[in-house]
C-alpha cells in the first residue's frame, strides 16, 4: 500500500482518525516564493493586480476562520478577509 514509513504513517493516522497536519506554512510559503521568482525570470518589469475584497457572510456566526468585515454600508459584519494577487510578465516594452 505504500512504499515507505512515512507514507505508511500518513495513511495510517489518516485511516485511524488520528490525522496530524503534516503541511509546514513555513515550508509553504518559502516553495511559492521561489516558483514566482522562477517563473518571473528576468522580466524588466512586473505587474501585480491587488484584489482586497472582502466575502461578506452576514448571517454567520459559526463557521471556521470567520472574522469582521466591513458590509457595504461600512457596518461591521461577519466575514472573510481576501487579498488575492495576480503577477502578470511584461514581454513587450
């Protein structure tokens, strides 16, 4: 079923219930960094599209994660926080 202890370890735990995290947010984010800069390349210039919207769950209260957010009447409401980023290659000048 698996090929070695660790993949054994993980499939046990999981099929047990007793499943730990096994993903670093360190690890994570350090591997995302290095593939953007790899994808990048030398391009003279990069643009970043800034998207900071926010999901609005007003009737929530019970659901994981879940914060404060301004609704478009700029009360405080239930919600997610989103900043969501697309790089974009410049390959004219």
């Amino acid at each position: 079923m698996s090929s070695d202890k660790k993949e054994y370890d993980v499939f046990k735990g999981l099929l047990s219930g007793k499943q730990v995290n096994t993903l670093d947010s360190g690890v994570l984010l350090d591997c995302v960094a290095a593939r953007s800069l790899e994808a990048l390349g030398n391009s003279l210039r990069v643009y970043v599209l800034h998207d900071p919207c926010d999901i609005r769950k007003p009737y929530a209260s019970d659901m994981e994660d879940l914060g404060k957010v301004l609704s478009l009447q700029k009360e405080v409401i239930s919600g997610y926080c989103r900043f969501n980023k697309v790089k974009l290659r410049c390959f004219f000048s």
